[in-house]
C-alpha cells in the first residue's frame, strides 16, 4: 500500500501546502529543459533565420528581372553601355 494515499484531494488544492509544493517541485525536475534541447532549438531558429536571408536575397534578384523585363529593348541596351567621361582641355 502507498504511505500517502491520496484520499483527501483538498490537501493539494492550496499553493502553500507543502504536499503541493512538494509534487510542483519535482514536476519541474522532470520537465526541466536540458542543454540539448536548447541547442537544438537554437539550430533550429539559427537554420530558419538563414533560409530566411537566402529567400530575401532570392526574392530581390527576382525583382531585380522583372524590372529588367519591364524596360524596351533599346533601355536595356543603353544600360548595358559602360559609362565613361571625356574632358578635354587646352592648354598653351
């Protein structure tokens, strides 16, 4: 027979009986977080916080083309163009 039945339900029912605070304590010694778990948790946010930046990066070299098809012909081979600057000076 168990030395504590629970026959009386009211002793678990205050916060400051010791019965409660006795089970609520072991019950977080249980369920305590290991070291493990929260390495993988932070693998896991780091992982998602890449795919992230790679799908933001992805999205604006889309945007980028379909800006591109947006423009006539004749814009985008005038972008292609390579910019330089002439000055010309006289001197005597």
């Amino acid at each position: 027979m168990h030395p504590d039945p629970i026959i009386n339900e009211e002793k678990y029912a205050d916060w400051n009986n010791p019965y409660y605070m006795a089970g609520f304590s072991a019950a977080l010694e249980t369920f305590k977080a290991t070291d493990t778990d929260l390495d993988k948790a932070n693998k896991r946010i780091t992982y998602q916080e890449n795919s992230i930046k790679l799908l933001n990066d992805h999205i604006e070299g889309l945007e980028d083309i379909i800006n591109d098809l947006k423009q006539p012909w004749y814009v985008k081979l005038w972008n292609k163009i390579p910019r330089f600057s002439l000055s010309i000076r006289r001197t005597n």
